[in-house]
C-alpha cells in the first residue's frame, strides 16, 4: 500500500535528478534498518530551494514496502490545528478505525490524546508492511501538530517506522520552539544538512535539462555564482542560452532572485494560466482545480493548467476526482504572491473566501483587508465569542488577534489582544499566552490588562503570589468603577483569584471569591465548572472532606453520565472519594475522566486526575495498573503541562518504584517534586513533596528520615513536630501523611509527640475503613514501645477477630509483619511463623521487595525457635525477574486479557511495540502463547513488574 506516492510529494518524478548521492545512499541504509523493526528519524535540513524535497521524492521513488503518509506545511495554515496531522491520514483506510482521527480533529483535542490515536494507526498500517511518515516544511508546521507529532516521536520503540522531516532555516522564536521541541523528542535522529551541488552536478544538470554538459570551467563559474542551489540553477538553465552560460568571458543575465527568474516564468505563460497560478498562490494550499478556477476567474482551467505544468511552475493530481493542484515548491509560490499587486491579492483573497470552509475564509477575509476595518473587526470578534461559547479557545484566540489587527481605535486593539491572551489560557497551548505577554504589557492599565497578567502568572508559570496581585487588583477596580468592568472580567477575575487563594493556603477567601466568580455567570464554561472545584476544595479543608461533596452534587450518580463541561468537578469528585478511601467509587470518577481526557477532551486540571487515579490503584494493591496511569501521565512532560501538577505528578511517579525498592529512580522522582515544590512554593506542593520523600524513607525503614522529610511540611516545626494546624490544608492528605509522621515518631522515640498524633489520626480516620490496619499497626506499635509487648499482642489479636474492612495489602502487610516480631518477642514462634508468611506473600503480590526482605530477615531468626514451625524454603526465585520494566507491564496487561491494540493503548506505544515485547517476553520464558504466559501469571504470587532489572522505556 502506498498512501501519499512520490508523486503527493511533487508529482514529477525524478526526472533531471543529479547529484546526493551520499545522502541517497544514507537514507537507503536507514531504510533498510527500519525493515528491522529499528525506526528512524531522519532531519533534512537545508535552505529554501536547496532540493530537500526533490532528493527526498527520487528517494521515495525507489523506495519498495512502505505505506507513505506525506502531510507538507504551509504559512497560511500554521494557524490551524492538527492541520499536519490531518493531511498524513487524510487518505489512510485505516483511519476510519481510530477514534478522534476518523473524522476532523476538533482544535481543542489534547496532543497526547492525537499522539496516542496516531500510535494507533501506525501500528494498523504495520500489519501490511514499513510505513515512512514525510513532513515537508516542518518550520511552519502548528503547534498542536508539532506536539502530537513530538509524543510520537517519543513512543516509536520497536516500529518499521521511517520518519523524514524536511526543515528550512526557522524565521521566529515560535517556529524555532517548536522545531527544538521536534528535535528533542525524536532522540538518536539523524541529520542531512543539504547544500549547494558541485561543479560535476552543475554539469550533469545542465545535460539532464538541455541534453548538452557545460564545460567544466563554465560549471564552477555557475557553481560559485549560485552557490550550487539547484532553484537558481535550474532557473538559470531554463532561461539563459546554454551558450552564453558556457562562454566565460559573456556578462550573465542572471536574475537577481528566484522571484525575478518565476516573474520571468510567468512573462511566457497564457494570461490564463497566470491568473491560475495567482489564484493558486493566494489559496496557498492544495486545491481542487475548478476552486482555484474559480477564485481565479478562468473558464477554462485545464486548458490554463497545461502551460503552468510544462514550466514546472505546478503539480497536479490528476488521478483524485478533484484534480487538485499546487504551485509546485514554496518559493515559487511566495514569488507569485509577492509578485501580486495589492489590489489583485486583495480581490483575490476575498473571493478565496467565498469558496474555502468558515474557518478558512476568516483569514481570507483579513488578507484581503487593505487598511484597518472596523465592521470586520467586529465580526471577527463576534465569531471568537461563539467559538470561546463553544469551548473552541483555540480559533477565539486567534480571531481576537486578527480583530485586534484591524482595529482603527488603540482601545479596541488593546480589549482584544488582551482578550485573545485570554482565550489563549484556557486553551491547550500555554505557550501563546507568554508570547502575548509583551504586547499586553504595553497596552494602558486596566482591569482586563491585570487579567490577562494575573492569568498568565497562574496558568502559565505557576507564580500564584504574583497572580494573587494582579487578579486582586482586577477586584479592586471592578469595585471603584464597576460600570466600566465586564462582569465576564470581573467573575473570571474572581475564579482566577480563588485559584490562586488554593494553592496558597487560604480556604476562607477561596469561599468568598469563589461564590463570586459562580455568581457572575459570564466566565467561561471550562472555568466555571473549575471554580465548582476549588469551591469544593475549600469546603474540604474548613468543614471537612465529606462536605465538599455538598458542592458537587450537580454531578451524576453514574460518571459516564457526566457531560464534558463537568468533567473538572467529576475528577474533584473522584479526589475526594479517594481521600476519604471510598476506592471503588474514586476509581469510577477518575478512570471517566482519565479514559475522556486520553480520547482528546481537554482538561484544565491537566494530570491532577491521572495521579488521584494512581493513588487509588497504589492504596488497593493495584501497583501495575498504578504504574501505567502514572506513565502515562509523566507523558506530559513535553506538553506544556502546568506547573502546579509538576510536584503531584513527581509524588504519585514516587510511590511504587519506592515501595519496590527501586531506589534508583523513586530518589530521582522524590527529587523533583522537592525540587518543583521549591519553585512553585504553595503549601500544597511543599506537603506533596514531603509525602514523596517520606513514602521512600518508609521503604527504606529510615524513620529518622521520615519525620526529618515531613517536618518540611507549612505548619510542622522540627522543635515540636506535633504542633500544627489541622485547619487548611492538611486535611486534604491527612490520612497520607499523619500515619507516617506518627510512624517516624514512634520510631525515633518520640513517643509523645506520637500520641498526640494517633490521639487526632484516630479521629480523623474514624469511619474510614481502609483505615482500621493502619491505626491498628500505629496503636500497638505505640503500646510495645511503651514497655506493654503483651498488650500490644493482645490488642492486635483482638481486632484480627472482629470484622474486617476493605483490604489494603501494604497497610495489612505491615501489620502482620508488626504483630509477627512481637509474637516472636513474647515466645510465641509458632503464630509468628503463621503471621510472618502471610505477611511475606502480601508483600511479595506487590512486589513489595524491602519489606518483603524484612519479613524474611524475621523469618530467618524463627530458626532458633525452641519449637519447630515449618519455616518455609528461600524465596524462590521469581520467573519474570529477568524482564523489564515495559516488558514487565505488557506482561501484566496480558493477564488481564487485553488485545495487542488495547495495550499499545495503555501504554502509549504501537501494535508493533507491543509485539517486539511480546517476543522478548515469549523468548526469555521459554513459552510461545499468551495462554502459557497468562498461566504463568496466574499460577506465581508476584508482581508482574519486576524490581531488578534493566529499565526501558
């Protein structure tokens, strides 16, 4: 199959080809690698009409077993999202099998949710052979694009994926960004950097376009005149006898650009096919030939077309129903734009935009604008309010810009570049925001200008403090004069505030703020439902968790009930219930929104509940799939994530790998929440990053550690660690953190201070079941370590006779393994041989390895018990140990009877990906099925995701 042939990207073939033939042959070789299973990423660099895209085409053309998908960017539509993404699977059958690409992307998808639907159809497409995936132009490529594109670059693992970007020199920092961003993400690429031809090439060309070589005095003459560049020395050998190029002592009517050498083209042509090619160059995109006939005003378009194509000036389809066109390369077409006298291009864009899609004709309609317009002006920004209505920020961002643009007066300008700024924050590209800023900065103080920079310093950087400033500022000048201050202004104002107020702290005036920002009913709806959040946030820390539910009772009993405008308040929901260890419930919430948000809906709250999610897996034992959500949410990474989630998300990539003895890397993800908390500077940050350290110093038994990490917590202080508020925002986490602070303690002696913290920990966890192990452990732990062993024994026995809540396997593990070194402390080596076992195959079901090695450092001293107690044989070794990390996880979902599509879902990979692990999985155990490897899984105690080895990615 081949989807997009060598004649998408040009339409000529290779005919008059000379020259790269190293670059040829380095392209060969990777494509060779990529039949492997070895993807590759290859960068052609080069300025503009340099030949990047005629050697890649004659590459291309002798290419054999790839399916192609070829998308080619253009300035005119950098501004439309996933306008790349679209073009490479315009034409793939396959793509009517993938959600969210089978029909037009909305500009509001999430890139990680584009990125993962492209993994998907790769991995389709490879089940008939090697794909290659060209770009073309990639400068001008949109930003949504580039980062979907950038999260697949990331994920190609084990694909007969060949990558080919073709890139000119960028011309502004936002192209440059996104460039960098590409590069970065395509790790191990290779770069061609394209210069000019040789003397020998300029000679073979010369043969292949006249049938005549030049000597070779007058090819280095040519040479040295062009530097090589194929556009100028094709130009020059189409227009200039070949004898005068020859005779070197004759003056050289050489044109003095590209653009005079294709106004010279033009001279020769039909007036009928300049008029074509006009129309062509303001459309500035492929096009149907009767539409670009139309714009152009020619009745006879294919009889105009002939004369375009035998001067090399267009490419042509003519094998689609639609016979599209396109000027064929770039700085022809900007020359034939350029050429167009103001008038012309004016007429022209302005039929363009009778004939192209709403959205297109926007912009058509500003080029076609020859001075400010105010009527257009105001359309514009009507269209950006029904698009903002829609949920569409992206498109009312930019319709604001163009507004703006065209305003006669310097309010008008400044109320819609300030509003644009806006737009621009709810909105999936922070980015633009902070490319705004300058403008904004400029314009005259006003209540909409501190919006704008409050918003940015909340959305964009995360300075909450400097945020709180600006948007308070916005409240007291709706205040002095609130006739002049858009009640819109005024709420989102108030929204933003209350926002800033949560995460420093302040639950009391994130109340106010909030009730006033949902009374004035004009903010956005994305907000509107986020302010619904921190409202209930606050709640949580002024009347406790299960009043915050009060705030979201809006919500549906069912979540897949819940409607998209909802979704922020249905993952606060799903927080909450987590918090208040009502999992099942909490695991519904998050996984609806988790599951709508990786199918491309956008959330402002970002990855806040992909790590909730991956609490709730972490406390029910369910350290696999905990592993996975939080994979998948470290995929942000590039993507612009906000930095008020970066140390929740360090914190929940902390848990497992800690509680597995992976010291390695929990160190690493402990480290850069402490890091990023210390950046942001809220309370909340600061208390995620304690959580992380002390959850590592807990797996490391270093108790001392423990408390030295949780002491850093706002309102600890080291002197007297038991002093602190509980108001305000400890609630929120205050069965996470109290029990390890009462657990570090007791263990360094502070026994005091560890009663008052039970004494409250027992109130706080008073009717949450998942609770009563941890309590327990805490309470006889604190008995033994007061001089009461056989109370302590006895307590414990006791509630091992009562009914027993929900299990959590690290907190009963830890219990067990408690009372089982205590029964060995009163003489009672037979039970404590019964607890200890019990103890050691929760642990080992986890893959929990320091505890388990704790356990079996216990269970070692019961062989100098004085009575016989069976004392089981060494660990016995663990048949996936020698997988890795992403093996170990395929292996996992394996069990779970997922399809190869559905795993390469999961984790973010292709079909191919997931078939390259299965192999190695297959091979290292010595089976050939997922039957016997899902036998395997269900016959041995452990994880699937082995602690020890090799880490992959």
């Amino acid at each position: 199959m081949r989807i997009g042939s060598n004649e998408t990207l040009d339409g000529h073939g290779a005919d008059g080809f000379v020259g790269r033939t190293a670059e040829l042959a380095k392209l060969s070789e990777l494509a060779e690698k990529v039949r492997t299973g070895a993807p590759q990423v290859i960068w052609v660099h080069g300025p503009a009409g340099i030949g990047k895209t005629t050697m890649v085409r004659r590459f291309l053309s002798d290419l054999t077993g790839f399916a192609v998908l070829h998308a080619a960017a253009d300035p005119s539509e950098s501004v439309v999202p996933y306008g790349i993404v679209d073009q490479l699977v315009r034409r793939v059958p396959q793509r009517a099998q993938v959600p969210l690409l089978a029909s037009g992307i909305p500009d509001e998808a999430n890139p990680l949710a584009v990125g993962a639907r492209l993994l998907d159809l790769l991995g389709l497409i490879q089940a008939g052979g090697s794909v290659a995936l060209v770009v073309d132009d990639v400068q001008w490529i949109d930003a949504p694009s580039a980062h979907a594109l950038g999260f697949v670059l990331r994920r190609v693992w084990a694909d007969q994926v060949l990558v080919v970007l073709l890139a000119r020199p960028a011309e502004d920092s936002h192209s440059a960004d996104l460039l960098g961003k590409l590069n970065h993400s395509g790790g191990g690429a290779v770069s061609l950097e394209l210069t000019g031809l040789g003397a020998g090439e300029v000679s073979g060309l010369a043969l292949a376009m006249t049938g005549r070589r030049l000597p070779v005095p007058a090819a280095e003459r040519l040479r040295d005149y062009t530097g090589g560049h194929p556009l100028h020395l094709r130009t020059l050998l189409a227009d200039v006898p070949l004898d005068q190029l020859a005779d070197r002592h004759s003056r050289l009517a050489l044109p003095r650009s590209v653009v005079t050498a294709v106004r010279a083209s033009l001279e020769r042509l039909p007036e009928p096919s300049r008029r074509l090619l006009d129309g062509l160059a303001v459309l500035g995109t492929r096009s149907p030939l009767a539409r670009v006939a139309q714009v152009a005003g020619v009745r006879e378009p294919s009889v105009a077309l002939q004369p375009a194509l035998d001067a090399g000036l267009v490419t042509w389809w003519p094998n689609e129903l639609s016979s599209p066109v396109a000027i064929a390369h770039d700085l022809q077409r900007e020359a034939i734009y350029n050429a167009l006298p103001p008038s012309q291009r004016s007429s022209l864009h302005a039929k363009a935009a009778e004939v192209v899609d709403p959205a297109g004709a926007w912009g058509h309609r500003v080029a076609a604008a020859t001075a400010t317009d105010a009527d257009l002006a105001d359309r514009l920004e009507a269209a950006a309010e029904e698009e903002s209505k829609a949920g569409r920020h992206d498109s009312a961002a930019r319709y604001l810009r163009w507004a703006a643009d065209l305003s006669p007066e310097r309010a008008d300008y400044e109320r819609r570049i300030e509003t644009s700024c806006v737009q621009v924050l709810f909105s999936s590209d922070h980015a633009w925001a902070l490319r705004l800023r300058p403008k904004v900065l400029q314009c005259a103080p006003s209540a909409l200008r501190s919006l704008c920079l409050g918003l940015t310093s909340l959305l964009a950087l995360g300075e909450w403090g400097a945020a709180q400033r600006s948007l308070t500022t916005v409240m007291r000048l709706a205040e002095q004069d609130g006739e002049h201050v858009p009640r819109w202004v005024r709420g989102t104002a108030a929204a933003g505030l209350a926002a800033a107020y949560t995460w420093g702290g302040d639950a009391k005036r994130t109340v106010r703020v909030a009730k006033d920002a949902l009374d004035a009913g004009d903010i956005p709806v994305l907000m509107r439902d986020y302010t619904r959040v921190l409202m209930a946030v606050a709640r949580s820390r002024i009347d406790g968790m299960a009043a915050a539910l009060d705030e979201l009772d809006h919500l549906p009993r069912i979540p897949s009930a819940a409607s998209v405008e909802h979704l922020e308040s249905l993952a606060c929901r799903g927080a909450i219930r987590a918090m208040l260890g009502r999992f099942v419930e909490a695991k519904r919430d998050l996984s609806t929104v988790v599951q709508r948000h990786r199918t491309g809906t956008y959330l402002m709250s970002g990855t806040v509940p992909y790590c909730y999610l991956a609490a709730t897996h972490y406390q029910l034992g369910e350290w696999d799939d905990a592993s996975i959500v939080v994979r998948q949410a470290l995929s942000f990474e590039d993507l612009e994530e906000q930095a008020q989630n970066q140390t929740l998300r360090r914190f929940a990539a902390t848990l497992v790998p800690a509680g597995r003895g992976d010291w390695a890397t929990a160190t690493e993800q402990s480290g850069l929440a402490t890091r990023f908390a210390q950046q942001i500077g809220g309370p909340q940050d600061l208390r995620y990053a304690a959580l992380a350290e002390a959850i590592l110093r807990q797996a490391m038994a270093d108790r001392r550690g423990m408390v030295a990490a949780l002491t850093r917590v706002p309102g600890i202080t080291e002197a007297d660690p038991a002093e602190h508020d509980d108001a305000g925002v400890h609630e929120w986490w205050s069965l996470w953190w109290r029990p390890l602070l009462t657990e570090g303690l007791i263990g360094v002696g502070e026994l005091d201070a560890a009663e008052t913290e039970l004494t409250a920990l027992r109130v706080s966890a008073s009717g949450v079941r998942y609770m009563a192990s941890t309590v327990m452990r805490l309470s006889s732990w604190h008995m033994a370590a007061s001089g009461d062993v056989p109370g302590a024994v006895e307590a414990v026995e006791a509630f091992f006779d009562r009914p027993r809540g929900p299990s959590t396997p690290l907190a009963d593990g830890l219990l067990e393994h408690d009372h089982g070194r205590r029964l060995l402390m009163v003489g009672r080596p037979g039970e404590a041989g019964r607890v200890l076992r019990s103890a050691k195959q929760r642990f080992a079901r986890l893959g929990a390895l320091p505890f388990e090695q704790r356990v079996d450092e216990d269970l070692a001293r019961l062989e100098a018990a004085p009575e016989p107690v069976g004392v089981p044989a060494p660990r016995r070794p663990d048949v996936l140990a020698g997988l890795t990390d992403r093996e170990g996880e395929v292996a996992h979902l394996v069990g779970r009877s997922l399809t190869n599509r559905e795993i390469g879902a999961e984790l973010y990979v292709t079909t191919k990906t997931v078939e390259y692990h299965l192999g190695n999985i297959y091979a290292k155990l010595g089976i050939t099925s997922r039957r016997q490897l899902r036998d395997l899984l269900a016959e041995r105690p452990h994880s699937t995701v082995p602690r020890d080895s090799p880490r992959s990615t």
